[in-house]
C-alpha cells in the first residue's frame, strides 16, 4: 500500500508527539521520585487504581 507524502507526514508528527509525550511523563515520575512525598503517593495511588 502506497501512502501520500502529507499521510507520512501526519504520522511522523503523531509519533513525535507521543515520543515527547513518554519523555515528559518519565521526567515527572522521576521529579516525583526524588521528591517523594505526597504528591509521589498520590501519583502511584492513582497509577495502581482500577477504573
């Protein structure tokens, strides 16, 4: 299957947004690592909680 350049384009855009997406959330859960706290429990609490 042959994609047009503006297709190849808004992928590559979506996946670079999801790249700086990860690296934000990994420097905020290690600013909450060193940190600690409970700002620290409160995002684990939420990231281990069922909905």
């Amino acid at each position: 299957m042959d994609y047009t350049a503006r297709q190849l384009t808004l992928f590559y855009r979506e996946a670079i947004r999801h790249e700086r997406e990860a690296q934000a959330a990994a420097i905020v859960a290690a600013n909450l690592g060193f940190a600690g706290g409970k700002e620290a429990r409160r995002a684990v609490d939420a990231l281990r909680r069922e909905d």
